[in-house]
C-alpha cells in the first residue's frame, strides 16, 4: 500500500487559499508487483539496515575469550575433523588438490550459508523489542542477519589464503567469479530465511527444527566430498540444492575444473540458480503478506 501527500489550503469563505493553513490529504492505493515488496522503504532505512547488522556483529564476540577468533576456530577444526574422517580414512577423492584444503573451501562457502540462514530465519522473533515499539521495513531484519555474516566469511578467508599458500595452490583465473558464488549463496540464505523467519513467529518450532535442517542439508551437499562421488544417473538432484552450485562452484573458481570433476555445467547451475531466485522472491512476498501481524503475535 502506498500513501501520497497532497497539500490543499482553505480559505475562511470554503475555497482554496494559498495563504491559508494546509492540511493534508492521504491518498491511499494498493500497490503490486515488485511495489508491493517496499524496495523502496529498505533503501529508504539503508542505515537502519547497516546499524542492524553492525550491532549483530559486535554482540556476536562481546564478552568472549576468544572473541573474533572463533570465526577461525570453527572452520579449522572442523577441517581437521573431516581431513582424518574422510581424508585419511575414507580416502574420498579431492582431485588434486590437498583434502584439507578441498574440504576448507567447501566449508568456507557452507558456514557462511548456514549462518546467514539461522541468523535471518529468527531475526524476526530476536528482534521483537523493536517491531512492537516503532515503525520501519520488517525486510531490513532478516537482510542485516544476511549481510552480517559476511565479515564472518571474510576473516575465514584468510585462513584459506593462508592454506593455500602453505600447500603452494596457486588460484585460476576463476577467481573473479567469487562474489557472483558468494551473491548467490546471499540470495538462497535470505530466500529461505524470509521465509522461516516469518513461519517462525506463527509456529516456534521452527527454532528445534533449523539445526536438524541445516545439519542434514549439509550433507547433502558436496562439502566434505566431490559431486564426483555421486553416482552419474543422480547428480542431476544436486542441482536442486542450490548450495551445489555455490560449493562447487567456490572450488572451480579456486582450483580449477580437476576439483570438480564434470559436475559443472551451465544447464546445471542455471537450475540452481533459478530455484535460488524463485524462493527469494516468493519468500519476499510471503513476508510482506504476513508481517502486519508479527507485532500481535511475537
């Protein structure tokens, strides 16, 4: 819904005066369309949004030892972990590249997603203090969870530049494709997130039932292991997991076409990426239509 402000002056004999004091009218119309999301109200609260996902990051590490070295400290031993599992023990193929570093940049990618998806999906809920007490574009919360993450995927970043230079991997020219990869793992976090976060006002179990997705989803996608290790006649159903394409396609863009096998293909990404933008958008307008009721709710 949009509102316009027309200014009419009125004399004291009932016509319109210029001198006069003005009033106000409010013309109310609907809106459709991509102007039904409000776009133009988050742009219009980009400040809000930065001081949201600021706030975010320096609660995150406030009052911890270690503080902002947990965001190393997580992917690293989780590397470690899966390096003796499935490096050494299970001896998946990483093509020719180290496991530990193969599994460090299907993680790097991964982290970011699942962080970014449980951070926007109860940012709504987490920020109840705000939506019963003033006015602003419910879509800036669960985006400032999505944006926040990013300082964490960019300190974990290094790690990997460190890494790689250790085992002497030197990146392609693929490189310059990374913030597409990273775009694209955004826009699926915030698609699912919109729309989590809004069935988590209405239906709290989504708090218990997020960890057991993101757990599972994860191993259904390609992180400690190759697309390769799927049988052919099946890997077209990755490509229905849009972090499939973002995984993989991290490594392509770092290593080269011998980390990934033959998954990659245009048909195949374009799915994904699709599916990625369908949730997104129908995310978004499924958040619109409900967050007139989230401050009688939460």
């Amino acid at each position: 819904m949009s509102i316009e402000h027309t200014r009419r002056v009125h004399s004291t004999d009932g016509g319109v005066s210029p001198v006069a004091d003005t009033l106000p009218t409010l013309t109310i119309a609907s809106t459709r369309g991509v102007a039904a999301l409000g776009l133009r109200d988050v742009w219009a609260y980009r400040e809000l949004l930065y001081f949201l996902a600021w706030r975010d990051v320096k609660v995150r590490y406030k009052q911890t030892l270690l503080g902002v070295l947990w965001v190393v400290l997580q992917p690293v031993v989780s590397m470690a972990i899966f390096t003796v599992l499935f490096g050494i023990l299970l001896q998946v193929d990483s093509g020719n590249v180290p496991y530990p570093v193969f599994a460090f940049a299907g993680l790097l990618p991964w982290n970011y997603f699942s962080q970014a998806l449980t951070r926007s999906s109860t940012s709504v809920v987490n920020s109840a203090h705000l939506i019963t007490k003033i006015y602003f574009p419910r879509l800036v919360i669960p985006l400032s969870g999505v944006l926040s993450s990013l300082v964490d995927f960019v300190i974990a970043f290094g790690v990997l530049v460190v890494l790689m230079v250790i085992y002497g991997i030197v990146p392609t020219a693929g490189l310059v494709l990374l913030p597409v990869l990273i775009l694209l793992a955004m826009v699926t976090a915030l698609g699912f997130g919109l729309w989590l976060s809004a069935l988590n006002v209405r239906y709290r179990d989504v708090n218990y039932l997020l960890p057991f997705l993101i757990q599972i989803w994860m191993y259904v996608t390609p992180v400690v292991y190759g697309s390769n290790l799927v049988p052919e006649r099946y890997r077209f159903l990755l490509s229905l997991n849009p972090m499939t394409g973002v995984v993989e396609g991290f490594r392509w863009a770092l290593f080269g076409p011998a980390a990934v096998g033959n998954y990659l293909s245009t048909p195949l990404i374009g799915i994904s990426i699709a599916i990625s933008l369908v949730v997104l958008v129908t995310g978004a307008f499924y958040f619109r239509a409900t967050e007139r009721s989230f401050a009688d709710i939460v």
